[in-house]
C-alpha cells in the first residue's frame, strides 16, 4: 500500500515540478524513478534492495509473475488511443508539404539510419536494431511543447515542430508496433510463408476491430445508447475490451487496435469529443506519472552498466547531429524555410513519453521469451529519451538565439472575441503582416473567421489550452474585444504576462465610458465607444479606411473628428514603413505622429480636409 500510494504522489509531483519549471514531465518522471529503482538499491540500501521494486524474482514485488507487463500493455493501450484520437485527417491534409515529408521520409531516414547505426554499432540483430529505430522515430508534443512554450519563434517553425510531433506520435508508435509484431511471428515460425500469414492476421485483426469497434462506439454514443454520466468510463472499458479481443484473435495485435480506433473515432462525427479527449487526458496523465516511475524503477544496474561504453556515445552523437539534421534537411528542401530555421528544427527532436513506454513493453516481453539482444532495447531507447529531453531542455532556447530564429521582438496579436468587429480588425491587421490569432467560444464566429482566412480556434478563455499552443509563441499583444466586461478584464490579467508583453488591451465598460475619470489605462480605442457601439458601427459601415495625418495637431484634430461623429472609431496609426500602433481610449498617448503617418479607423469614410472641424 505504501509503494502504490508513494507512486502516485511522487508522480503527481514530479508532473507538478514539470509544469512549474516548464520542463517535460518524462524527465523528473525518470529520474524519480531511476531514484528509488536501480540507484537507491545501490547506493542507498543497505541489503541492496530497492525503495520501489515492481517485480522481485518473478513472484514478489508490486506486480508478481507477469502483473507489471499486463498493466503497461493496457497502460499504453489507452496512451496510445489517446494520440490516435488528435490524428485528424483535415490537420494531415493542411500542414503542408513540409510536415507532410517530415512524417514520411523523415521518419523513413531516422528508421532506416538508425537501424544500421544501432546494428553495426552495437552488433545487434537486424530485428532489434531496426525494433530500436522504430522506437525512436517518436518525438511527441508532450516533450515539445514544455520546451518551446518560453521560445518566442516564428509560427512557420513553431507549426512545423508542433504538427511533427502530434502526427509521428501515432504513425511512429504504430511502426514500432508492427516491426515488434513482425519479430514476434518470426521468431516463433521462422521468416516463412506462415510467418507471414501470422503477420497478416496481426493487421487483419488489429485494424479490423480497431475500425469496427470504433464505428460502433460514435454510433452508440450519437444515439444517447450511453448515459452521460457513463461516457467516459464506457469508452475507457471499450479501449479495454477492443485491445484484449484483438489480442485473443491474434497475439500482439492489440496496440495496433487501439491506435487504429483513436484514429477513427478522432476523425468520426462524435459529439461529445471534446469532453472525452479531456477525460482521457486526465487519465493518461495519472497512467504516465505511475507508469514511467514503475519502468524506471524496473531497471536494473546491470542494465544501466550495459551503456557505460564508447558505443552508447557514438550512437546518441549520430542519431542527434547526424540523423536528425539529414532527415530534417531532406524533408525541407524546396521549401519557403530559411538555411537557420531549418538547422533550429534539426536541433529540437526529443524523444516521448511513447518511445519509453513501449520500448519497456516490448523490452521485457522479447526479454522474456529469450530473443538474443533483447536486453539493450529498453536502456537503448531511456538513454536517448533521456539524452535528448536533457539536451534540448537546456539549450533550446541558446541555440534558437545563437541560429538568429529567437524573436527579440513578439509583434503578433491575440484578439479575444470572434465577432463582426474583430474579424474586420483582424483581417486589416493580416494584410498589413501581422500575425493574428482570434479566439472565442463560439463556434460559428470562429467559421466565419477562418473562411475570412484567419487564424481562429474555438476555445473557452476559462480553459488552460492556451498555455499550451506553441504557435502563440510570436504574441506580443493581447486585444479582449467580447461584449463581456467580466470577460475581457480576466482575459487580460489571466493572458496578459504572456501574451501582451508589449501591450494589453480590453473594449471599456458602459460605465468606464460615461465616468470619464474611471478611464482605464487598458482601454481600446475611445472613451466613447464600447461593443455596443462598435458592433453598431460595424453593422453600418463594414470597413476599415485609412486618413493621411499631416503633422501632431492634425491627429489629434482628427481624433476629435470621430469622438464627435458615432459612425466613426478610431482604431491605429500607420507610420511611414507600415508599422502599426494601437490607439488606446487614451487617444493623445500616441507620442510620435509626424507627416506621412495614417489614422486607420472604422466607420463611414472621412473627408478628407487640412484643418478638419
């Protein structure tokens, strides 16, 4: 009871200390492990037991004889139909060519070059090397997202780390899967026409009651067969039940199942898909903190001492400064990326969560049934994790500086709302090259945005997936433009730090607006005008002019223009090379205004005159 309780608090923790020094969680999560595992049984106890030990001589510990390999085979089913479940077929098809031939021949040169490495290297088998290769192929957004959130980039090389890792999570766990299936039918049957029949029931079934099972589920669900209150539960049994019947047709075709069901019902007509990937994220965090302190405590010293050679090196150097580049470099040829854009993507690809959680899964079952080589599998793929996790988590953000891709300066802007008036703004703001970013709850307002051609995710403002979007990384300043008093004022004191380090905005209030003394210092554009009286405007006269300023008394002549007329709200100035500045509801707070400048406002146009009264 200790041991399982110590588990879950220490792996809850260690998730803590990752969110807290925005690291990734599989690093404390290991160590931790590696503490009280193979490290305290050496140097800490004094009859050389460990703190934690999940299997003792076959019988004892946490999970006697084969407990600890049934819990991390249904441990990593549910990860991996979790990752299946963020594959969609519309994100494959718009990310791009470079993406695209990042998750196809990248993962095609890692595999086949690591392969070779790990075989001539380590003299392994072909099959281990290549099951290792295949391992290694994952990078995942659970490793990239921690690292790259502190890194103001680009949002072209932001996008590309990102869709990488979320779209070779699933196609790489889905590789190691059948490589291990394969080395599983071989050597039972030899590689003959029967192992290759084995192999094909594998697919057959894995993918046959992955689909089928998925189907029936959205079906069940859509129907309201399931009460809600037993969504969520009666999708984790079924995750269950489809990996364990595909495993009694055929053996070890049950991950291949789950991934193959992620994947449908991510992409299926599922109402309650929001609801059930927060449920099932939750549950993955709690199985990840259990599982890879248990696995890392499972190690022993003598697997650790298995990498204290030159070898270990050799292969950790080639497969980052070597494998990675070439891939990386292969995959973007052709493309709009610049030569240090390209070499900062080479430089960040850590290896995942799913990398260490099967290679511990197929580790100690090909261990287990005797295959030669079996044992370097496991401490093989940690130290790359590992490596790798270390290794970025520490310079990415020197080296991002160092290659000139660190934005010394976020010129990007999040506009909270969706309405008629942002769209009008942020369309403006998008053809004068600005990257715009809209978001709101409401989910024709975020259509409507992204027919326009902008950028628009339908989030709640309460949730905390912002923090985790890397492709908010240029944000520099935050607009909170919704009809919600309540809404914008916590916008930008929740969002402010980190996105509106260069400014902050909010609409005012009706009250702010009739008490010119409550003023704000964050208020948007005039004292005299609130949502109401935008949306009004927008209504009458869709479109955002621009007015040639002559001199400092001419802005501010203008200024008083629009507080005079209601059909007319100032928005920004233009200086001479295009760059823009938000007016503030204090209007005059615009220090330099000089000729050539341009009032951009919204409203019916303006005659233009010298000395407008």
């Amino acid at each position: 009871m200790l041991e399982l309780s110590g588990i879950i608090i220490l792996g809850i923790l260690a998730q803590w200390v990752a969110w807290k020094f925005k690291i990734p969680a599989i690093l404390p999560l290991i160590l931790i492990g590696l503490l009280v595992g193979p490290i305290a049984a050496t140097f800490f106890s004094e009859d050389g037991s460990k703190w934690i030990e999940p299997v003792w001589n076959g019988t004892k510990g946490l999970f006697p004889g084969d407990g600890l390999f049934y819990f991390v085979s249904l441990a990593i089913s549910i990860i991996l139909f979790e990752g299946g479940l963020t594959l969609k077929r519309s994100e494959i098809k718009h990310v791009g060519p470079v993406i695209t031939k990042l998750i196809t021949l990248g993962s095609a040169i890692t595999f086949f070059g690591a392969g070779f490495l790990v075989r001539f290297i380590f003299n392994l088998s072909w099959e281990i090397s290549f099951l290792v290769s295949g391992l290694i192929i994952v990078t995942g957004p659970t490793v990239i997202t921690p690292i790259l959130r502190n890194i103001p980039l680009k949002k072209d090389v932001s996008a590309v780390l990102k869709w990488e890792g979320i779209l070779i999570d699933p196609i790489g766990a889905l590789v190691a899967v059948l490589v291990f299936e394969f080395i599983s039918v071989e050597g039972d049957s030899g590689f003959t026409k029967t192992a290759l029949i084995e192999f094909g029931k594998i697919i057959l079934f894995g993918t046959t009651f992955g689909f089928t099972f998925a189907h029936a589920l959205i079906f069940a669900i859509n129907k309201n067969f399931v009460p809600h209150y037993l969504l969520n539960v009666v999708s984790l049994s079924t995750v269950l039940l489809v990996f364990v019947e595909s495993e009694i047709f055929a053996h070890e075709s049950g991950l291949l199942a789950v991934v193959v069901m992620g994947m449908v019902v991510g992409n299926g007509k599922l109402e309650n898909i929001k609801e059930l990937l927060y449920f099932k994220e939750s549950l993955s965090v709690l199985l990840i903190s259990i599982l890879f302190i248990l696995l890392a405590a499972n190690i022993n010293m003598e697997d650790l001492m298995l990498l204290y050679r030159w070898e270990t090196v050799a292969l950790f150097a080639m497969v980052v400064f070597v494998i990675r580049p070439l891939a990386v470099f292969l995959s973007t040829a052709g493309s709009k990326l610049k030569f240090n854009e390209k070499l900062f993507i080479s430089w960040v690809g850590p290896r995942g969560i799913v990398a260490a959680g099967i290679a511990s899964l197929f580790g100690s079952k090909l261990l287990k049934d005797g295959v030669p080589g079996a044992e370097y599998i496991t401490p093989l793929v940690f130290m790359i994790v590992l490596g790798t996790v270390l290794l970025n988590a520490t310079t990415a953000r020197i080296f991002a500086k160092l290659v000139g891709v660190f934005l010394k300066r976020s010129e990007g802007i999040l506009i909270v709302g969706a309405s008629q008036v942002s769209r009008l703004i942020g369309s403006y703001l998008e053809d004068n090259d600005r990257h715009v970013v809209l978001i709101d709850s409401n989910q024709t307002n975020i259509q409507l945005a992204q027919e326009l051609g902008l950028e628009a995710f339908n989030t709640d403002i309460y949730s905390e997936s912002l923090n985790d979007n890397i492709e908010l990384n240029d944000i520099g300043f935050l607009m909170a433009l919704t009809g919600s008093e309540n809404i914008n004022k916590y916008a930008i004191n929740k969002f402010g730090d980190q996105f509106g380090e260069n400014g902050t905005f909010r609409l005012i209030s009706v009250d702010e607006m009739n008490h010119p003394e409550k003023n704000p210092k964050e208020g948007l554009f005039s004292q005299t005008d609130d949502f109401i009286q935008l949306t009004e405007v927008a209504r009458k006269y869709p479109k955002i002019h621009e007015i040639e300023i002559l001199d400092r008394d001419h802005y501010e002549k203008l200024i008083e223009v629009t507080n005079k007329d209601e059909d007319m709200i100032p928005l920004l100035v233009k200086d001479k090379k295009g760059v823009l500045e938000i007016i503030s509801s204090h209007n005059k707070a615009i220090k330099n205004v000089e000729k050539g400048y341009k009032l951009v406002y919204l409203g019916k146009p303006m005659v233009y005159k010298e000395d407008p009264k």
